[in-house]
C-alpha cells in the first residue's frame, strides 16, 4: 500500500478559460501566427500542433491567462467532456479557444502529468456524470469543477508513478501508429489494384451474379434476451469492427418461441453482410459461430454469389471505391437507407476468380498484421487501466513494479 492525501482541485490547481466575449469566429482563424488551440487538436494525450489554427497577434494578447506554457495540463468543458491533454513541445505563442480550461498548479502538492492520469479515471468518470445529472447542457462548470476530490501519494511517487504510465503509453501509441500505417498500407494497396478495373468502366453490377437478402426484426412484442439459446441475433453493433463476426459475450439471442417465426432469416458461415439502415456500409464476413443466425432487419445479406469471392467482395466493399458505390445507393435525409434493389446496382471490377484470389491474398497478409495489433493494443489497454486503478488508488507500491 501507499501512503495517499486526499486534496481538492481548487487547492492545487487553477483554472482559466476563454471567456464568451472573447470567443473566435471562424473567420477569424488563420493560417500563420500564434497557435490556437482547441479540444479537436488533442491527440493521443497531447497537443498536435500541426493540427492547430492560428490568430492574430492581438487576438493572442488578448488574455494572458490562457496563453499556454510547458508542462500546462488542458481539459474539454463542453462537448466531449474531459478530454485532456499535456502541453508539451509548446511553441513560442499559443492561446486557447473557447470549450478548453488550461489547468495550472499554484503549489508543489501535485503534478500537472498525475492529475492528467487522475482524469481519466474512473473517479473522474463518476464526478463528471453525478455534476452533469439532470442537465440538458453538456458543460463543466468551472466552480463545481474546482470541487472535484482525489487522492495523491507524496510528489516523488506521483513522478514514478506517471513515469510508469507513459512508459505503457508509448507502446500504446506506438501499436497505434503501426495499425494506422497498416490500415493506410491496406487502402493504397486496394486503390492500386482496382484502378485500372475502374477506370475502364470493366465492371459488372451486383444484381447479375448474387441476390440481396435482408433481415427480421424479432416479433412485435418479444424482445431479445442475454440468456443463451441455439439462436444468436445478430445486430449492427456486432459487424462493425472484426472482418469476420464470431461469437461473443456481447451477443443477444431470439427465444425459442419466436424463432420460427423469422427461422427463414438466417446467415450462413462465409456470408457477406452490409448494414443498410442508419450506420450505412459496415461489412463482414460471417463466421463459423454465428452459422444458422439470425440477422437483424438492418442488415441484409449478398447471397448466391457466382463467379466471385465473398472475401474480395469483402474487400471491394470496404474500399474507397466499394463505399462510393454504396453512399451513390443511399437513400433518405432522416435516416439513411440502402434498399436491397439499390445493392444489386453497385457496381463491381470484373476479374477472374485467379485474379480475386490474388488480391485476397495480398489483402489477407496486411489484414492479419493489423489484426495482431488490434489484439496487442486491446492488451495494453487492459493492462494500462488495471495498472492506473491499483497506483492511483494506492493499492500497490509503485517501488515494486
């Protein structure tokens, strides 16, 4: 265990912000001239000055208390709330919009770098959701704010302790990086290979060699369950992140006593599915655990598919090309729609089924390595927020890591 003193923000910190009167137009933004920064240019834990508006020296002069420092820790207050992020690398002048409290220490009691790990826990996740109970307005008010409790060890531990944290922070971004670079890697290699198709207009639609298919909603009445039956259901949340969709703990199931009556709506193991209501275009491959499913009327699936490869449909469909053909098929302006007919109409590459497989297979290999990232990454994460828990909370030394 460690030794922990409880302490509140407004005895350790200040907070300023951009007041109303002073608040930037649009207009006002420029291309050169001290940094303006806002809660969008917060990436990974820190400012990307790259991504930063500037203004004019006036503007910047305007109000010395928001014109940032090294070390400076920032937080959203409007909006996404809570979103934060160390200045580190600050330029010579650089000034703060409206929507972001700068947040200062007026002691040596706590470091800015510990309460940027503090705000991201859940204690914090727990004040901010009782402060904005009941409000319509999503705001952080500075005075209710200045309330928010924590609890610290002594300064040479909070050191270590962050010291600890960026270090796991560093391989978080690092694998962050390579699954970018991967899914970048993906995308060129997807454009390169269907251009010339494309350009040549050698292509064929849809509706000339699979049927489009769509789902069921569960009976009027009955509702889907956590319990575990024989018949997972699944739904647009399932399909919107893995290639293929297994099964998982996250899953709902149709009762027995409604199956049969959408027992006709079901997916197959290798099919390929596409979200046709409100979030448009997910795609994925259906695996050998959700064979027999049920599928959700907010999707359909591309069946009887001749002459090609589900998986390179996989991909087409993914692709900057796939997801144009699909947005030109989209209808409605309260909530977007891609009706089963507009699906046949898309228009796909012609290419032998030699030449599909040879695209899956490029295509695979990169696929794989983002996915080992993914799976590390969502590794990390775990072990990042056991870590914070267990140091913030001074349940274990930190001396003993």
């Amino acid at each position: 265990m460690t030794s922990m003193t409880k302490h509140t923000l407004v005895d350790c910190f200040s907070l300023r912000a951009r007041i109303g009167w002073q608040g930037l137009r649009s207009d006002e933004f420029k291309t050169e001239g001290p940094y303006l920064v806002t809660g969008v240019d917060f990436h990974n834990g820190r400012v990307d000055w790259d991504d930063c508006y500037h203004v004019t020296e006036e503007r910047y002069a305007q109000d010395k208390g928001i014109q940032l420092h090294e070390h400076d820790l920032l937080i959203t207050k409007d909006g996404t709330i809570g979103k934060t992020a160390v200045v580190v690398d600050c330029p010579e002048k650089a000034t703060l919009n409206s929507g972001v409290f700068v947040v200062r220490a007026i002691n040596n009691e706590v470091v800015p770098e510990f309460l940027h790990y503090v705000l991201h826990s859940h204690w914090f996740d727990l004040f901010v959701r009782n402060v904005l109970t009941g409000s319509t307005i999503k705001h952080l008010n500075q005075e209710k704010f200045y309330k928010f409790s924590f609890e610290a060890p002594d300064v040479p531990t909070q050191k270590k302790i962050v010291e600890v944290l960026e270090s796991i922070d560093a391989v978080i971004d690092k694998t962050r990086d390579l699954i970018q670079k991967y899914t970048s890697l993906m995308k060129g290699v997807v454009q390169d290979i269907l251009t010339e198709s494309i350009k040549d207009e050698n292509t064929v639609k849809m509706g000339t060699f699979a049927n489009a298919l769509g789902g069921k909603r569960i009976p009027k009445g009955s509702e889907l369950t956590i319990a575990k039956t024989a018949h997972p259901y699944i739904r647009v949340r399932d399909m919107t992140k893995p290639k293929v969709v297994e099964l998982t703990d996250d899953f709902m199931y149709v009762e027995e006593s409604d199956f049969h009556k959408i027992s006709r709506y079901i997916v197959d193991a290798g099919d390929l599915i596409i979200s046709i209501v409100g979030t448009v275009g997910a795609v994925a491959l259906v695996g050998e655990t959700l064979d027999k499913a049920n599928l959700t009327e907010n999707c359909a699936k591309i069946a009887n598919i001749k002459g090609y490869s589900p998986e390179f449909l996989y991909y087409f469909l993914k692709s900057e090309y796939g997801q144009k053909e699909i947005a030109s098929g989209t209808v409605g302006e309260v909530q977007a729609k891609l009706p089963l007919k507009n699906i046949l109409e898309i228009k796909v590459p012609v290419l032998s089924m030699q030449e599909q497989e040879a695209v899956v297979e490029k295509l695979r290999i990169v696929d794989e390595k983002i996915e080992r990232e993914v799976q590390y990454y969502n590794k990390m994460e775990s072990i990042k927020a056991g870590m914070m828990h267990d140091l913030l909370s001074g349940l274990v030394d930190v001396t003993m890591i």
